[in-house]
C-alpha cells in the first residue's frame, strides 16, 4: 500500500509570506502528526491530530497552525515566515492517537526561507 | 516532563566490526521507546521498538536494542556494520498518555568505513 506521501518536497519562501503543507496518511490511519527537523533544535514535536480534532501541540508559536480533513489528510500552515522557519517538516501516521502505535514517516517536505 | 538522550554525536566505526549507540532516557511514568534510523533525504524508518514485556528487543537489519529500567538506557546494538549502515539514527520516547508526542534525542550519525 501506498505510503505517507508529503507535498511539495521543496519550497522555497520569503520572509514575510505563508507556507501550506499537504501530508496524505496510510490509508485507513485516523491519527497524522507534524515535526519540524532542523539542525540546531533536531527533531521537534509540532501538533498531532486525530478525527479531525487536535490532540496534542508543541512548545511553537501560533504562526503554526494545523488541521485534519475528514478522509484523515492534513495540512499545516506557517504564517508569517522567519529565517528560523527554513527546516524539514515530517509528517507520520498512525492507526490510532495512542503512542504504542507504530508511526510512519514520509520523506518530508523542506522549507527554506530565505 | 519527558526527556530523550543520545549521548554520542558520531560514531565512527568500521565495516563488520560490531556497534553500540547509547541512548538514555528521563520520565516520571512509563515510557514506550522506539529507534528510527534516517537515510539521506528521506523521512525516519523504525528500526524497533520496546512497548512491554521483553526488555531485549529485535529489529530490521540485524539491529537490538535492549531496555534497562534501573539506568534508565535503551541502547542500540548490531555485532556487524555495513556500509550501508551509515545513517542517522534517533532515539525516541513518548509516555503513554501522551499519545503520538514524541520526544526525539539529538540523533547519531553511524559513519560505517571500508
């Protein structure tokens, strides 16, 4: 079956605009959750969602917003993008919003802001 | 709070000679812990993961992992390197109420030489 797929791969942005990201989950996995990969912080935590509702958020600012559609995709949206924004931002999906449950990545889309 | 330790940055190492990555970890409740390994340019792949039950656990490609309550330790073994081992690998935890958050140490960059 096909994988978590990410949309687009690369982007490039300037400071100022906003930024859509599209990830389309495993088929039949309900629960999709965002992480933003950067060399200076690695990998952290951004928001995750489950049925359409938000179940969990990261320590960002509310420039990073998200939400989930009902056939599971979702999207996030960075407004008002900084240099400090330019990172891999890795989508990962779940049966369900239970941490014993496997997550699987997709390859991520990267941002650079220039 | 949670938090997720790797305690080497590189490890350097050569082909068939045998390997060790030290991940440590802090949670005042039960965790679940899981490896991922990063190739270039491409999303995380679980490589294991410790959910209950058996503290030494085996995953994809040769790899072990073995969970050590009392050191608080989950470290990442395989008795023979490829060079087609080197990677990024990161350790990763997330308490079990806290759904698909989890946390993410620093990584280690697996340098495997002919």
């Amino acid at each position: 079956k096909a994988g978590v797929t990410q949309t687009p791969r690369y982007l490039i942005k300037t400071r100022g605009q906003q930024v859509t990201l599209s990830c389309s989950p495993i088929s039949g996995h309900r629960s999709v959750s965002w992480y933003q990969q950067t060399p200076g912080q690695g990998l952290q935590f951004l928001f995750e969602y489950f049925s359409e509702t938000q179940r969990n958020k990261g320590n960002f600012p509310g420039r990073f917003s998200g939400r989930q559609f009902s056939n599971s995709r979702s999207e996030m949206n960075v407004s008002t993008l900084e240099l400090g924004d330019s990172a891999l931002y890795l989508c990962a999906s779940s049966y369900y919003g239970a941490g014993a449950n496997v997550l699987t990545f997709g390859a991520g889309s990267r941002l650079t802001v220039l | 709070a949670q938090s997720v330790t790797q305690l080497d940055s590189q490890v350097p190492v050569f082909e068939e000679a045998p390997v060790e990555l030290r991940c440590n970890y802090s949670s005042s409740v039960s965790v679940y812990l899981f490896w991922y390994v990063q190739y270039p340019n491409q999303g995380l792949q679980l490589l294991l993961k410790y959910l209950s039950g058996s503290t030494l656990v085996k995953g994809i490609n040769g790899f072990e992992a073995e969970f050590n309550k009392s050191q608080t330790s989950f470290h990442l073994r395989k008795p023979s390197v490829h060079i087609s081992d080197t990677a990024e690998y990161f350790c990763a935890g997330v308490e079990n109420n806290a759904g698909n958050m989890l946390t993410f140490g620093g990584g280690t960059r697996l340098m495997v030489k002919p």
